[in-house]
C-alpha cells in the first residue's frame, strides 16, 4: 500500500509529465504551422509559457515541499493536511493551464 507521500509523488510526476507533453505539442504547433492567426499564435504562447513557469515554479515548490515531508526533519512539522492542501492549490491552476489547452484543441479541431 502507498504511503501518502508515494501518491503525491506519483501524482506529482504524472502531472509535470502530462504537462510537459502539452507544452512540447503546442510548441511544436506553433513553430511548423505558418497559417495560424496572430491571435491564437499568442493564445498558444501564453499556455506554454504559463504552463512552463507552474510546472517550473509551483510543481517545483510542491516537490521541495514534499521531500522536506519525507525526510521528516527541520523545524518545520508539514502534516499531509499541509500537503493536500498545497495540492489543491496547485491543481486549481493545474485544471487552468488544461482548459487553455483544451480550447487550442478545439480551435485546432474546428479550423
């Protein structure tokens, strides 16, 4: 059975990866398609460079912040209470940088 440190850890590496992908998809969209309106072009730059700065930044802060949970040491006492709740945080943003991401797909869908 995984302890509640495993499952963030997975979590946490199955959404920087997911994430990545999209990043990586949507770069590659942006840099082979000649045809794409100026607006959208900045739609797309916007959810991968948003995306790149969570998975940079707060996916980064949850993987430090989760390591000081697995260690156990310091003066600080993170709980899995702490944990879940820095989770949901990062997922609600998470759930937005997808969103963007879901709309490029239906545009891309419906051109």
């Amino acid at each position: 059975m995984m302890d509640v440190s495993d499952t963030f850890q997975v979590r946490l590496e199955e959404e920087s990866h997911n994430l990545l992908v999209l990043c990586n998809r949507w770069q590659t969209v942006l840099d082979s398609a000649g045809n794409i309106p100026k607006e959208m072009q900045d739609d797309i730059r916007r959810a991968v460079g948003q995306t790149k700065l969570l998975v940079n930044e707060k996916l980064k802060q949850f993987k430090d912040l989760l390591k000081k949970f697995q260690k156990g040491d310091g003066d600080e006492s993170i709980t899995p209470n702490d944990l879940e709740g820095f989770w949901e945080l990062v997922l609600i943003q998470v759930n937005d940088v997808k969103g963007k991401f879901s709309r490029l797909e239906h545009w891309s869908k419906s051109k």
